[in-house]
C-alpha cells in the first residue's frame, strides 16, 4: 500500500512487468531483463539457478571476534564517488500514458538543493526499465538505485569456515 504521510492512498502490486521481449535472444537473457526490472538475480550455486529479489532481511548470523582470523585483518570500503548519485532518472513505459516513454526523476534529500551534500557537483544516474509501466514501481526503483549509491559500505575480512554454512 502506498501512502502519503498516514494516509493509505493506492494499492499497488510491489513488482509487475509489461513489455514485450525479444524472442531472438535466449530464454536466460530474456529471464535476466525481466529480473533486472524487478531488483531481481539469478545466483548460480551448485548446479542450480537460484532467483534473489532484493528485499529486506533478517540476520542469519551474528559474527563475533571469535569469527574473524585476524591474520586477514578488516578492511572498510566507503565507496568512491564515481559510483554514488544524488539524481537517478528512470526511463520506464508509463501505462497511464498509453505506454509512452517517461522518466521518474529522484533527488537525493539533501539542503539546499539535492546536491549540497556532494560539493555542489551533480552525480546523475541514468537508468533504462523497459518493462516497468507504472510510475509509482519507477520511483520505487529510482529510489532503491539512490539509497544503494548513497549507502554503498563494505567490510571485508577473512573468517572461519562456520560462517560459509550459515548461507545456506
């Protein structure tokens, strides 16, 4: 349910496609075009193709000192530049607008202006989803592709075998 501050406003279905695909390519680049417009992948694990939508999720696991062999050390990545936006542009096919093409423009939520948290300097993503047709699902989309720019931390570090069981 979509809302505007307390108020629900729509019921829209989180990921939906409509578009037509391209029969002359194979069905696994067919099925990644459709994924990609639903924040999906295939991950390849054993022999087998598991589908990931990207959504929320819970711990699994907790690490602990215990966990990290420290002769590998922590290392923290904050991300570069190159790959943050504080301005993403989604081009989609509006269903609203008989199917024309249309952008959904989100802005990084800084003061003054979008920009002010990044020295002034316009960091613009572009991004192509031909089968999104509504503008709410573009927006959604559009802000999912600025949140991870903007939060794009890693940590890496060596750890002990316990924690490659607990993926599974």
């Amino acid at each position: 349910t979509a809302t505007s501050g307390n108020t629900a406003i729509a019921s829209v279905k989180r990921f939906h496609c409509n578009g037509v695909i391209d029969t002359n390519k194979n069905v696994m680049e067919n099925a990644k075009d459709l994924l990609s417009n639903m924040r999906g992948i295939f991950n390849y694990i054993e022999g087998k193709y598991e589908l990931i939508i990207e959504d929320t999720g819970s711990s699994i696991f907790s690490i602990n000192d215990s966990h990290i062999i420290a002769d590998g050390g922590i290392s923290v990545d904050f991300g570069s530049k190159d790959q943050k936006a504080n301005k993403v542009i989604v081009e989609y096919f509006n269903g609203q607008k008989k199917f024309e093409q249309d952008t959904a423009i989100v802005l990084h939520d800084a003061n003054p202006n979008y920009f002010s948290d990044d020295g002034d300097e316009i960091l613009e993503i572009k991004a192509e989803f031909p089968f999104v047709s509504d503008p709410y699902i573009a927006h959604n989309m559009g802000k999912a592709i600025l949140t991870r720019s903007r939060y794009q931390t890693q940590v890496s570090f060596l750890g002990t075998s316990e924690m490659g069981s607990s993926s599974k």
